[in-house]
C-alpha cells in the first residue's frame, strides 16, 4: 500500500478528529466515566493495551493490529488530554518532541554523520543520549516497572554498547555453567536467601545468553509457555478419552501421555 502525500492544510484527519472526540469525550456534559479517569486510573488500561498490540502482531492479523494499535493511541490521547486540562501539555507537544528527538537522534539521516550498520547507529544513538542526559549512568532510560526478564534484558544492551560485555557466546555459556553450580551448591546448604540470590544469577546468565543468540528472552519463553500448554492439554485430552482424571493418575502415566504428545506434534510439525 502506498502512502497518499499529506495535505499541509488538512494533515490527518482522523487524527484531529480523535483528538476533538477525546477533548468531548473529557468536556462538561461528557462521558462520566472518561471524565472520572486520572492517571494513575489509566496505568493499568496502558498496560493492558500494550500487551494486546503485541498478541495482535503474534497473530499476524492485520485487521487485529490495526485495531489494537488504535487502542494503545487512544491511551496517548488520553494522557495528553488529561496533562491539557492541567494546562502541562498537549498533544501538539508531545509530537514535537518525539520528532525533535527523532531528527537529534538520527544525524546520519536528516545530518552529515555516518552510520552504515545498525550497531554502529545504535552505538551513536547511547553517544547522543548521554550527551543529552550528562552524568546520569550509562542504564538510564530502563523503567523500574518493567517485567524483570525484559529489563535484565534491556540493562545488558546499555551495559555492552559502553564496552561492558562478554567477548563470545562461550563465554557466557560458561557463566550459566557456574551459575547453575552455585544454585546447586546453595540449594544443597538449604540457604533459602542464597538459593533465592542464586536463582536470580542464572536467569540473569540466561537472558545474556539469550542476547548473545540473538533470541528475545520475552518471545523465546512465551513459545514455551504456548507450546507447554498445547501438550498439557493434548495430556488432558488424551486421559479424558480413556475416560481418566489426571488427578487420579501417577506421574508416570501423565509422563506416559506427555512423550506420545511430543512425538504426536513433532510428527505433524
């Protein structure tokens, strides 16, 4: 699909036509449960709708994805509606400085620098960064709220875009190899606080391998989930056909169903 040129006069219509409904959506004489809503009301539905944007992309569905992209804009809308009425800022301003930081951000594109690899632009990228926020440490930018395996994740790019990172995959190999002997270790002395410090060092050894592999931590483990969940149900289903509970099953047996699953998948995979 190729993009219409935008008209300088009208810009985007459906956009401003948000804007204007959110703006009546909030008015006097508006919808008393949008006009109830503050921001700490709205965390929850930001995060939510987030996370249904990237089920959409799991999907592959197009009309999926533009349906929840909408959603997640209608909560930036929202926000900035709310910082609006408090006379903070509006929308108009939130643009500006995403697109300031866009052209400040991209010299090799709207400037004269050289970039000709993403690493090289994302090296650029940490450099500008800085220079923006002076003296403020080099993992600066990672939310505090985010879910522990993608902030693990996101602190072990900054730190190696400074230098402090592992040379090769073995390397890191290695360290989830050590990892795992000193939760042993720990778990053999039954410290429950060194086995929980212990615990939290090899899943931090395995995102980093993760990122060495070039595999996001996030998405390898939702597969897992996903296909741990086909094969328990296959299970299920399995047991229910020979008219049997799992509950009144050995671990044996439901480890008996479990292998004829597997085998049943990777045969029609």
């Amino acid at each position: 699909m190729s993009r219409e040129p935008v008209d300088k006069k009208s810009g985007y219509p459906e956009y401003a036509r948000l804007v204007e409904l959110m703006a009546r959506l909030r008015a006097p004489g508006g919808c008393p449960w949008d006009r109830s809503q503050s921001r700490e009301d709205l965390k929850t539905y930001l995060v939510e709708e987030t996370y249904e944007v990237l089920d959409a992309i799991d999907s592959k569905s197009s009309d999926k994805l533009k349906e929840e992209l909408g959603d997640l804009l209608l909560q930036i809308v929202f926000h900035a509606e709310i910082a609006e009425e408090e006379n903070a800022f509006d929308i108009e301003d939130v643009c500006r400085s995403i697109n300031e930081k866009l052209v400040r951000r991209h010299p090799h594109v709207f400037g004269d620098a050289k970039a000709e690899t993403p690493d090289i632009v994302l090296k650029n990228w940490e450099t500008i960064k800085k220079g923006e926020k002076e003296g403020k440490s080099a993992l600066g930018g990672v939310p505090k709220v985010l879910p522990a395996l993608l902030k693990a994740y996101r602190l072990q790019e900054k730190a190696a875009r400074v230098g402090f990172d592992w040379e090769e995959t073995r390397q890191v190999e290695a360290k989830v190899d050590e990892e795992l002997a000193e939760l042993r270790e720990a778990t053999e002395n039954g410290d429950r606080e060194k086995i929980r410090e212990e615990l939290g060092d090899l899943l931090f050894a395995i995102v980093n391998l993760s990122r060495f592999l070039k595999l996001d931590p996030e998405d390898t483990l939702q597969s897992a989930n996903e296909k741990f969940i086909r094969r328990f149900k296959a299970v299920e289903k399995s047991a229910a056909d020979d008219g049997r509970d799992l509950h009144g099953m050995s671990l044996a047996e439901m480890d008996q169903l479990w292998e004829e699953a597997k085998k049943k998948e990777r045969s029609e995979s």
